[in-house]
C-alpha cells in the first residue's frame, strides 16, 4: 500500500516538474518574441518575470533530474541546477533589501527599451524570489531527512501564500496577490510555485504537514476528507459572498450572517458523513480485531508477539500456560526472560539481525532450541517467527510449540529401530550359520548312505534299496531348503545400484529362460518398460521366478500367455506380471510370499516354495510392496512397486 502510495506521489512530481517546466520555457518564448498571452496571460495581470521563468525551468530541471535518479550524476546535476536558481532569487531579494543593482535583471534577458527602467523585466518580485529559494533548498536538502522537516513547513508556507494569490486571481480581488509590490505576483508563477511547493513537499510524505493528509491512519483519513471538502465549500461560499457584495443584493450584515449559516450548515453535514464513515471503519476493526484476538487466544501453540527492543507486548492464554507466567508477569518484560541462561546473552544480537532482514522463519527441532518455564525448568521447542508491519515499526510474532513429547517419541523409536536392526543381524547371521552349519552334517549322512551301499552289497536286497533312495531323497531335498534358507538370508547382501533399462534386462530374462517357454509353447508379451534405478541382479531374479512360475502354474490345454507392464503410480513404477494360468484363491494371496509355503502336493508341482518370499524380499529391499491380484480357473498377476532411489554415495 505505502510502495504504490509512494509511486503515485513520484508520478503526481514528475507530471508537475513536466509541466512547470513547459510553461516557464513557453514564457522564455514569450519575452524573446513579445508574446504578452504568454508573459502576461491577461493584459491587466502581472508578467512572470524573465528571471522568475528561468529559475522555474531550472527547479523543473532539478526536480526532474532528482526524481530520475537513474541517469548518471543525476542527483549532482540537480543540486547545481537548484543551486543556480537558489543564487538568481537569493541575489534579486538582495538587491531589492540592500537597494544595489548586481546586474541580475539584465544578465539573461535585456532590450533597449528595458534597460533604463528601475524594475526591469528580468527582475524577479521579492515573494517569487522567497518563494524560489525555499522550493531550490527543498530540492537540494532532499536527501537530508533532517533538513528536509524543517524545509518541509516553510514549502507549506509558499503552498499556502501562492494558493492566496491563485484565489485572488480568481475571485478578482487584487488586494490577494498584489498588495504591495512586495507581495506581488504573476498569475502563472503564482500556479507553478504551487504545485511545484506540492510537489516537492511529496518527496517526504511522511514529513510535515504533507504528512497528515498521506498516512494511512483514520486521523489522515479525516483530515483528507473533511479538509478538501472544507476547503471547497470555502471557496464557493467566499465567491457567493463576492458576487452578492459585489452586485448588493443583499446588506453587508445580512450577508454575512448568511454566508455563515450556510457553512455552518454544510460542515454540519461533512461532518456528519465523516464521522458515520469512520463509525463503519471503527466497527470494521473492532470485528477484525476480536476476530483475531479469538485466533489467537485459542491457536494451539504459544503466541508471543514482541517489538524491536525484544519487550513483549502480546501474549496468547497457550503461552500462559506453557510458559507459567501471569499476563501481567509477561507483558513490558523483554523476550529473552524465556530463553536458558547459557545463551541469553546472544539473544539480543540474533534479535537485531533479524529485525534488520525481518521473514517467515521456522526454527526446527533439528537445531534443538530450548526456553526455559517461569520455574526454571527447561524444555525443547519448535519455533516459528513471522514478522508484522505496524504503524509503529516491525513487530515479531512468534508461535512456540513444546516438543517435549514429540521429542521423546522421537528417542524412543530412533531406539526401536536400533535394537530392532541390531535383531534383523542377529536372525540373519542366525539363519545363515544354522543353514551353513546343517549342510555339514547332510553330507555326511549322504557320504554314508554311499558307504553303506558301497560297502555292504550283500545287503543290498530291494527293500533295503527302496528305503536308501527314500532317504537320499530326502536328504537331498533338505539339502536344497537348507541351501535356499541360506541364499534367502543372503539376498541383498551385495546388492549395487544400477541404472537400469528394464526393457533389456527382460530380454536377457527370457533368453535365459528359452529353452522353458520354447517347450511349453509359452508367449511373453512386454510392453514398454522404464529405466530405473534398481539392484539389477535381484530384480532380474524377481521376473525369473515370476515368468518361471506362470509357465509352471499354466492350465493344462491352454498356452499360457504372460503380459509384463509397468505404470506410474504416486512417483513410484508398478509393475505387473499377469498370466493365464491357474490362478489362486483369495485366502492364500498372503500365505505364497513366506518362506516355503506352497499350494500343491509334492510331485503336482516342481517347487520348494522360496521363491516368491525371495521376491518379497527383493521388493522389500527396494522399498517397494509386493501382491496378488488372482481368480481360480483365470489367471493371476503379481504387481509389486518400486520406488525412485537416488543414487547412493
Ligand atoms: P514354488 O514355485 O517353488 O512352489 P513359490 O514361492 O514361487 O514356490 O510359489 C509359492 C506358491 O504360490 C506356489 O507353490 C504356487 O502354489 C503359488 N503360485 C506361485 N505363482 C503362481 C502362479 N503364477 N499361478 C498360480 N499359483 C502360483
């Protein structure tokens, strides 16, 4: 609101130094080629003296260059335009108060018949020249905000004496800009000082008087309303009044009392609007502020809001209670009083540096900040600072959040995940010793069944070589759920990260399974694939076993047919493998991914049931899921995810 107020302030300069600087040139045009419209706008009026033309172009100059301050040296070039015109005045005032000639009048512009006159046309009247330099030192100390206040009211001043002179023009009362000859004025000169005194007062709004008519306040509010509006019907009564004395239609006495009716009257009524328009604007605010006042009284974190100096100024009924102060014990103390003592003293220099660059900051817990309770005791807090303009500078709103049990949850499972990783080691290095360990003695007891078969013949008789291959078998086949617990446990071990580009490692999957899908007639169909970041050996496995298992789970009769696809789906790749095969019933889409779970009979099905919960695993190492979608008789598809991994370091 104050950037676009500010901006419109700078246009409203620029247009009058735009415009002043038109006019005051046209009157140079006017003396040089005695054009007395120019000059003089009406035969009987005041000329605008040649020099007072040429100190008006140059302030335009100066405050056109002081509002541009782009251009290179622009600002210097100002101020020795303003200095000129200011030295011009200064040297005619002295000339009319010390009565010497220094030349002045004729310096710029001088004809034959103007030489020999007392008051030539070049010299400027006293009140113009007062009024030059006040504008001239007014651009000139503009970059001096302590000289610029006091500059400020004596451009009021030349505001106010050249408004007087304007009315006087217009309501024809000579007495008003032309006094005496100390006094006098020229009508356009008497315009220009105006609104470059205007002007040139904007470029502080915020000083002087300027600056009850711009803030943003209801006082300033008022004052622009009621006073433009004073103003005007002023104005129009001050002229009724003229024509009524001037053409006596009605007594002196008469009229004047009532003229004073009719103002009284018509502030009256501005001032009855005024006063209904700020009744609205005060409601408005009372509704706004208990609004926000309910806001933060029941906001669920503690709301401090503290001034530049750190004192509190506003605290909310959670900050009450976190904190264990009273509202009164808060309030005027300086915010430090709720940090630890040990960094206290730091305080006030964080404060400052962040009233120097003031932005929506949240200090996390990763920093660990503490505050300290009324009692002492100190706790862990999360803390967020917005900054809040006000009209009396920069306010800090900070909104506290005690992190007390946040924090201990926080232990308590960085402490479950330990002890659980250390468990997950433990049972894999459990389960990869037991199954190491087991192969040992398997085959000893293979080495010995040998033995015996080797070794005893004679014994050999059918039974006996029945109940031997039995054994073998068995053995054999322990031997491989042994081995399989022990890859199983093993998966991921060596795992590395690779780029890769699925389509490829599907082809590589089913040359390596050509021989399987040549004989049963198999089709593999798969469609477009993504390149992903993945552990490439292990995922290959994952499409081997599931291409494996829908050719081996295929309906008799029919070929089977397997579609792999891939989508994305919530950033993550989902794949499917779908097949036509024999599907599974609902009840054991759970059971198939542990370790050898399996559906059939021995000898229905070749199998040990590893797969799949080594595929779970897989997954799961990616961080991804695993799952069945199946119908009996129809066909299955296992889906599973696998998430976007960053390269590792
Ligand atoms: P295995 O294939 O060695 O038996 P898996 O772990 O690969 O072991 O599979 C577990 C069980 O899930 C299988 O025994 C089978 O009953 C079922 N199964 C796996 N894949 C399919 C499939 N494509 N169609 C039907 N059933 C399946």
């Amino acid at each position: 609101m104050g950037i676009t107020r500010n901006r419109a302030y700078r246009y409203f300069s620029l247009t009058v130094a735009g415009f002043s600087l038109a006019v005051s040139v046209l009157v140079i045009i006017g003396w040089m080629y005695n054009v007395k419209l120019l000059t003089h706008i009406r035969p009987h009026y005041i000329s605008m003296k040649f020099n007072t033309a040429i100190c008006i172009a140059l302030l335009s100059l100066a405050l056109l260059l002081r509002l541009i301050k782009a251009l290179h040296k622009a600002e210097r070039l100002s101020l020795i335009l303003a200095s000129i015109a200011f030295v011009i005045a200064v040297l005619s005032l002295a000339q009319y108060i010390f009565g010497f000639d220094a030349g002045i009048d004729r310096a710029f512009y001088a004809s034959p018949e103007t030489i020999a006159m007392p008051h030539p046309p070049g010299r400027i009247t006293p009140i113009t020249a007062v009024a030059i330099i006040i504008i001239a030192a007014g651009i000139a100390c503009s970059n001096y905000r302590r000289y610029a206040a006091y500059i400020q009211y004596f451009l009021h001043f030349v505001t106010v004496i050249t408004f007087v002179s304007i009315l006087g023009f217009l309501l024809d009362i000579e007495q008003l800009h032309s006094h005496s000859f100390a006094t006098s004025i020229a009508f356009h000169s008497a315009v220009l000082l105006f609104v470059m005194s205007l002007a040139v007062s904007v470029l502080h709004p915020d000083l002087g008087l300027v600056n009850l008519f711009t803030g943003n306040t209801l006082g300033s509010l008022m004052a622009k309303r009621l006073y433009t509006r004073i103003v005007l019907v002023m104005m129009v009564v001050v002229y009724l009044r003229i024509l009524v004395s001037r053409y006596k239609l009605l007594n002196n006495e008469l009229a004047s009392v009532v003229s004073a009716i009719i103002v009284l009257f018509i502030i009256l009524l501005l001032i009855n609007q005024t006063s209904k328009l700020l009744n609205n604007i005060e409601s408005g605010r009372k509704f706004a502020e208990e609004r926000f006042q309910l806001v933060v009284e029941s906001a669920p974190n503690a709301l401090i809001m503290s001034d530049e100096s750190g004192k509190i100024i506003m605290v909310n009924r959670q900050a009450k209670i976190m904190f264990g102060y009273t509202e009164e014990e808060f309030l005027g103390q300086k915010i430090e009083m709720l940090i630890p003592s040990k960094i206290r003293s730091h305080h006030p220099d964080i404060r400052k540096k962040y009233f120097n660059n003031p932005s929506a900051r949240t200090f996390t817990t990763l920093h660990d900040i503490f505050a300290v309770r009324s009692d002492g005791t100190e706790f862990p807090v999360e803390i967020g600072l917005t900054p809040v303009s006000t009209d009396n500078g920069t306010l800090a709103l900070s909104s506290i959040t005690d992190v007390t049990e946040r924090k201990r949850n926080e232990r308590t499972i960085r402490k479950q995940v330990k002890e659980l990783r250390i468990k997950n080691t433990e049972i894999e290095r459990f389960t990869y010793i037991a199954s190491h360990d087991l192969q040992e003695p398997l085959r000893t007891v293979t080495n010995y069944l040998e033995l015996l078969q080797e070794d005893y013949p004679e014994l050999m008789t059918d039974e006996i070589t029945s109940h031997l291959e039995t054994m073998r078998s068995a053995v054999g086949r322990m031997s491989i759920l042994v081995r399989s617990l022990l890859d199983y446990g093993r998966l991921g071990q060596n795992k590395i990260l690779v780029n890769t580009d699925c389509n490829v490692l599907l082809q590589n999957v089913i040359a390596d399974l050509n021989s399987l899908i040549r004989t049963t007639g198999a089709v593999v169909v798969v469609n477009h694939l993504p390149v992903i970041n993945c552990y490439q050996m292990e995922l290959r496995q994952v499409f081997q076993n599931l291409i494996n298992n829908a050719v081996k789970f295929r309906k008799k009769e029919v070929l089977p047919i397997i579609t792999i696809s891939c989508r994305e789906r919530n950033k993550d790749m989902e794949f499917s493998v779908a097949d036509n095969g024999i599907g599974i019933e609902s009840k054991y889409f759970d059971r198939i991914f542990h370790m050898f779970q399996r559906l059939h009979k021995e000898g229905e099905y070749e199998g040990y049931g590893v797969g799949l919960a080594n595929c779970n695993k897989i997954i799961t190492l990616h961080g991804g899921k695993m799952w069945i979608e199946s119908v009996p008789g129809e066909g299955s598809i296992f889906k599973f995810t696998i998430p976007f991994i960053k390269d590792e370091q």
